[in-house]
C-alpha cells in the first residue's frame, strides 16, 4: 500500500470538519484538518446550536466543557419560520433544544478537543487542486511555506457552499439562489432608543417597530434580542444579482437598508456581527466520488438559517465511523456508500422544510397572506405544533434502514435510557462517549447474547434493565443511530436470525473461529 500523509485529509476546520477529524479519531483514524483562513474567526457565523446535534453531543460527553463555556441548553421557545414567528411554548415538551453558543467558541471547543484525540489542525493551507486514483486521493495546499503535494487514503470537503474541492472533483450542486439579499447585524442598544419588556424597540419621533417580522412594500424588517443590551436586526430585500459575501458589510450599508425597508431611520448601536448573504436551496447530487466525499454546507446549501450546523455536524457523525470501518478494513459492501444514501435522504428533509419557508417568507400577493394565515392556524394545534418542532430538530429522522420486524425504533437516534447494570447506574449518552457500536440487551435473552459474541473484537455487549423496556434489544451504531432492535417477547428463531443479518449487515462477517466455538 502506498504511503500516506494521513488516513483522511478534512478540507475545511469549520464546526463539520472539526466534529469529523474528532469523530474519526475515536473510530482510531489519522486526519489531518486544512483550512485556508490563518486564524480562528472572531465574528460569529452562528450565534447558537439547535437540534439533534446538541443530544450527541451530549453523547460524546462533552456537556460539561459546554457548560464551561456559558452554553446552556434548554427547550426552544420560539423560532422564525418563514417569516412567521413560531411560538412553542404550549408545547409541555419541545423536541426542538437550542444551545446559545457563538460559532468563534464552538470551533475552538471542537478544534481543542479534535487535538487532544490526536488530530492535527494546520491554519493558513489554501488547497487549490485535487486529485484521485484507486488508491489515494491527493491535495496540492499552498501554505506558510509554499506549495506542496499531501496524500490520503479519502479528502472530504468540509469547505463550504463554495466549496473548491468539490467543484474540482466535478461533483455537480443543482439549486437555485434566491433573487433577495438578507443583510444581518447584531448590536449593542443605543442610548437613543428604548428597549421595551415585550422586546419592541420605541424610536423619539417615529414610535414603536414591533419585534419578530415587519413586512412592507420594499422587503421585510425582522427585529429580536438574544441577550440583555444587544439586538439582532435583518432585513430582507429583493436583488437580482448575487452578492459578494466576502465584502465586509458596513453599519452604514446596514441602516440604509433599514431605511429602505421601514421607511425609517433606526439609531445603531456597536456592531457585535455584521453579515450579508442570500439564501440557496442546493444539494450535491452525490456525496461520495470514489475517495473524494462531501459534508456540511459543501454537501448542501439551506434557503434558511438555523440548520446548517445541525445537519453538517450529524454528517460527520454518520461519516466519520464508516470511514474508520473500511480504512481498518472491516466493512462490509456498501457500508461507506450509506453515508449518501442515508445523509442525502437527511438532507432532503430538510430542504423540504426550508424550502417551504421560501414559499411562506416570499409570497408578496393576497393568496401568500392567506397562506401564512392558514399556516398560523394549523400551528394553534399541539400536535402540528410538535411535528413542526421536530421537523426542524432532526429528531422525527428515521433512516431507511432493513427492518424485518418493523420496530419503530430502527434508523431513529437511541433515546437516552437510564439503565441499571451488574456494574450499577449508567445510561445510553455515557456508553456512546467512546463511540463503539453495541448490543444492549435489555431483557433476559441470553440466545441474543450469545449470537453477538463472534463481533465481540468488534461490538460491545451490554446487559442492563431500564423502566418500561421499549426493546428487547438494541443494537446501537457508534453513530447512535439503532441498526436493529427486538420487540419485546419477540421469538428466540425470528430474533437470532434478524440480529445475525444485522451485525453482518453493518458490521462485516463474523469471526470465525469466535462462531465455531459458539456453536
């Protein structure tokens, strides 16, 4: 085998690259993180987390290094949907959970703890081409000491909506860029303007400009608050050409713009975070060519803000373990081609809904206003409500794996179970920190212990108890996705022979010398 710089080469050390060279790192992969941009970036991308990610998080036990760093997670109020304000709080339980956390903070969590599993993160690696044969692939960077030539056994693109590896690998991304230009900033409060309890701004001389959405004739004011003393401020206007996201935006650009909008001068305070850019609805049409793979904003472009992360960090989740399997040559046929299949159905569902935001946000006529009323009154129900939180979350996921007894649990993220073991309390979160797949077997089935036992080199078993058991077993994915679960009091002959299928399935053949001894 030809020698390598590194197993895996990441393009990109943004929050999806970084949660892949760390997940990588637990499945005991060398990657190696190039990113063009010299330093960590000081001006928030994203001002927070929302969605499953935040659960596996959780799951890779990093809630306490969250914690440390003033990230606290809660159930999500209310959200902007299409330009609608979405209030959840009649939901007793939301599936949508938020995590208040600049992306500057988020990065450099990922990035220490990508290092300290062993990773190697270089700053200021420009790649400018990429190449592949049967056996590796190849980036040619330019960096602090010129040009050279870095190999691997896969590069994936981590580089974002524009992503050059991508666009070299002739990877095609079909979509549409909306006509409309959103510029975003968030401030300090100024003296000159009163911040009222119900979060409208009162302006001397003009009156009140109510928080959420303000629709006029030439585009549309959004106004809200993430914490005491500052504003977040976007307004939306149609333009035919694309912008340049890469020009600095001004505070002057910015108050034009509101004053195009409301018709109406509105004092501002310090900029914290000035952005500019227009929404797309894009999506690789394949995430894998050969050893070149795509994930993140480099895999798909969301006409909506608040989901980006989610989906890129839940791609290097997936990715990262089915990479590990086939560079330490234990996958079966088809496991690294799964990743496509199952995040581009995730990706999917997601433009769906973003892309329903477009219709409700950009309709402009009387039929528009009476879909947004509608929309409005369907959300009145919990039901809807709920399905329309989970939606965004991630959570309602189910990939489209084989289910021979139709368990709704197969392809959903294991929840997290308080268990009871021979060893005391634990739960599913603490056995996933190491990321190994395994069988936790929750009823008193020895014949499904005893099956597993020729993966043991590879799949952990676990008995363990938990209240009102929801399987008989579960054969959790180190993706924390379920491969298979038992129904309750389901048959030893039908069960055997559904979890054999299943390790082999994900897990390659059997041991054979550890199944001859079984039997």
């Amino acid at each position: 085998m030809r020698r390598t710089d590194a197993d895996v080469i990441i393009v990109g050390a943004g929050p999806t690259g970084l949660m892949l060279a760390a997940e990588l790192r637990l499945g005991g992969v060398a990657s190696l993180v190039l990113e063009r941009s010299a330093r960590l970036r000081t001006v928030p991308k994203a001002n927070g987390l929302s969605g499953q990610i935040i659960q596996v998080l959780g799951y890779r036990g990093l809630t306490e290094r969250l914690e440390a760093i003033g990230a606290g997670t809660g159930p999500t109020a209310a959200i902007p949907f299409g330009g609608l304000h979405v209030d959840f709080s009649p939901l007793a339980d939301p599936p949508l959970k938020a995590m208040h956390l600049p992306q500057p903070k988020l990065e450099q969590l990922l990035e220490d703890w990508a290092t300290e599993l062993g990773a190697e993160v270089r700053r200021g690696h420009e790649v400018l081409e990429v190449e592949q044969d049967d056996t590796v692939a190849a980036v040619v960077v330019r960096g602090p000491d010129g040009e050279q030539r870095l190999t691997a056994r896969y590069v994936v693109a981590c580089d974002g909506a524009r992503s050059r590896v991508r666009e070299l690998t002739g990877i095609d991304f079909p979509g549409t860029t909306y006509p409309e230009v959103n510029r975003l900033g968030q401030l300090s409060v100024p003296d000159s303007v009163t911040l009222l309890d119900n979060g409208d701004l009162e302006l001397a001389g003009h009156g009140t400009v109510p928080a959420g959405f303000t629709r006029t004739d030439h585009g549309v004011f959004a106004m809200g608050s993430l914490s005491p003393g500052t504003l977040m401020i976007q307004t939306t206007e149609d333009q035919a050409d694309e912008t340049d996201d890469n020009e600095p935006m001004t505070l002057t650009e910015l108050g034009d713009s509101i004053c195009r909008v409301l018709g109406v001068d509105v004092p501002l305070g310090d900029p914290i975070r000035l952005s500019r850019y227009q929404f797309q609805a894009r999506q690789a049409e394949q995430y894998r060519a050969g050893r070149i793979l795509v994930a993140g904003d480099a895999a798909h472009a969301f006409p909506s803000t608040g989901v980006g992360l989610n989906a890129g960090m839940l791609d290097a989740v997936n990715l990262a373990w089915k990479l590990a399997a086939e560079l330490h040559g234990r996958a079966p046929g088809g496991l690294l081609d799964s990743y496509h299949e199952e995040r581009h159905f995730a990706g999917r569902r997601t433009m769906m809904h973003t892309q329903a935001q477009v219709a409700l946000r950009r309709g402009d006529d009387p039929a528009a206003d009476a879909l947004r009323e509608l929309f409005r009154e369907l959300l009145s129900d919990e039901p809807a409500l709920h399905r329309l939180a989970a939606l965004v979350a991630g959570s309602d996921l189910r990939y489209p794996l084989p289910n021979p007894n139709g368990h709704p649990l197969t392809g959903t993220l294991a929840p997290n179970l308080p268990l009871r073991t021979e060893q005391g309390r634990a739960s599913v979160a603490e056995l996933m920190r190491t990321a190994r797949p395994i069988l936790l077997v929750l009823a008193d089935r020895a014949d499904l212990r005893a099956i597993a036992e020729p993966w043991a080199d590879r799949v952990d078993v676990l008995a363990a108890t938990t209240a009102d058991r929801p399987a008989d077993a579960l054969l959790i994915r180190p993706d924390a996705h379920i491969a298979w679960a038992a129904t309750v009091d389901e048959q030893p002959d039908s069960a055997a022979a559904a979890l054999r299928d299943a390790l082999t399935h994900w897990f390659g053949a059997a041991d054979v010398r550890a199944e001859a001894a079984v039997s």
